[in-house]
C-alpha cells in the first residue's frame, strides 16, 4: 500500500475502506481519545484519509495536524472539515526514510499501518515516535491476526460465506508466505495484521511504554455476508493500543 494506492481509491474512500469510527461497538477509540484530550494539547491525525476523525479532534484540541500520504484525501479532508480553523493539513509519508514533522502531545493513528512490506512498516513505527514530544500520548489501532484467524477457523468450520472451486499450488503458496508475515490478503491486497505481543515487541523497541492493549469490537456483519444467529461472543476485532513515549 503506497502512495499510488491511497491516491487510486481516494474517491471512493467510504465504499473502500472500513469505517473503524462507525462500526466500533462499544467506542472505545472515542472515549481513549476524549481521556487524553485537551484544549492546550497538540494532537496529529495520522493517515487521515478524508478526514473522519477530525470533528471529534477538533473539538477536544488546542491544534490539529491532519496528515496523509494521499494529496487527493487530503483536499477531501479540508473540504468536508472546512469549518474547524484549528486544523493544517500536511501531505506527509509516514514509511519515508525521513521524516520532518512539528512533534504533538497526542498522535492518533488508526489503521494506518497496513502496508505488506516489512521496510515501510519499521519506518512508519519509528516515525510514530518522531510525531511525539517526550512523554507524549499515542492512540493506535490496527487490525488483529488473532480476529482474522478466528473468523477463518469459523468461515472453514461452518462453512460461512464458502466460496466454491479451489484456488491454484501458487496461489495457496503466496497467501502463506504472506500470512507467516501476518499479511492477509484483502481483496487481493496483503494487508498487515498484528498479534498483541507483537505490538507489545515493536513499540518497545521505538521507545513507547505500551499502557493498554484492548479490543475494539465489531459486529460479525463486518467479516460475513451471512453470519450465522448463533454467533455472538468474541466479536471480531482490531487491537487498540494506548502508548506513552518515552
């Protein structure tokens, strides 16, 4: 997932791209958001996208700094928020070598870290520290490879939503080369997926002291066309970390 990608769906971001802040159950992400928020604090909105996040950002900060890789999300995200004079946009690549960023009390960053190359993702960690100041407060989610083997072992189990035919030697190789990386395969696009120890390793090693580490539910409608009315508890779900740098 690089700049191409995100610039190629941007239009169609809303019937593309799953909506972490409607679909969120029980709304953790929010009530994490609103514990830490501040009208003296600086937050960054990391992978912005068209901008969702930035109402509910706007009006609990002093200043925000919406921040994409796509400029045609980005120019989405100022119109629709045009409102909020609290807000600048920046066009920015997170996975870069380098980065050059103004540092904020709070980063939020939601199902930004995607991409299926291991080069990018240990660059977009270590510039989630290079966005915060020393003590400063970071809000993660990321999908979880717990959810996805779970709703797996129940899609093959019960058959929901089996798709008929078999899939190529090649094919099968390639998804499980990708999976032994935690890259599952989203309409044909590796996508990164995180255990919760992980987490726990990778921002460790980028200086944060991980506080929390909790679920964000969804509704089973969000994994199967047609889930059966017997499934019920655990929901799927992303991971949400709370993080402090240190």
């Amino acid at each position: 997932m690089d700049r191409k990608y995100w610039e190629g769906i941007a239009s169609n971001y809303n019937e593309e791209i799953f909506d972490v802040l409607r679909n969120d159950r029980s709304g953790v992400i929010v009530s994490s958001i609103e514990q830490l928020a501040s009208k003296k604090k600086s937050v960054i909105d990391i992978g912005c996208a068209v901008g969702k996040w930035i109402p509910l950002l706007a009006a609990n900060f002093k200043q925000v700094i919406a921040a994409d890789i796509s400029a045609f999300n980005l120019d989405l995200a100022k119109n629709k928020c045009k409102d909020f004079k609290n807000v600048d946009y920046v066009r920015m690549d997170m996975s870069a070598d380098t980065l050059t960023v103004i540092p904020c009390e709070v980063a939020v960053c939601i199902n930004a870290i995607l991409t299926g190359s291991l080069k990018k993702r240990i660059n977009f960690f270590r510039s989630l520290s290079v966005c915060l100041v020393p003590g400063g407060s970071l809000v993660l989610v990321v999908p979880s490879l717990e959810s996805s083997m779970y709703t797996s072992i129940i899609r093959d189990r019960w058959k929901v939503d089996k798709e008929n035919g078999s899939q190529s030697s090649k094919t099968a190789s390639r998804k499980l080369k990708n999976f032994k990386q935690g890259n599952v395969e989203i309409d044909g696009v590796p996508t990164k997926h995180y255990l919760e120890a992980e987490l726990r390793l990778l921002l460790s090693h980028e200086g944060f002291k991980v506080n929390k580490i909790e679920k964000v539910e969804y509704s089973w409608k969000t994994e199967f066309v047609k889930p059966p009315r017997w499934l019920r508890e655990p929901y799927p779900w992303d991971w949400l970390v709370i993080a402090k740098k240190m």
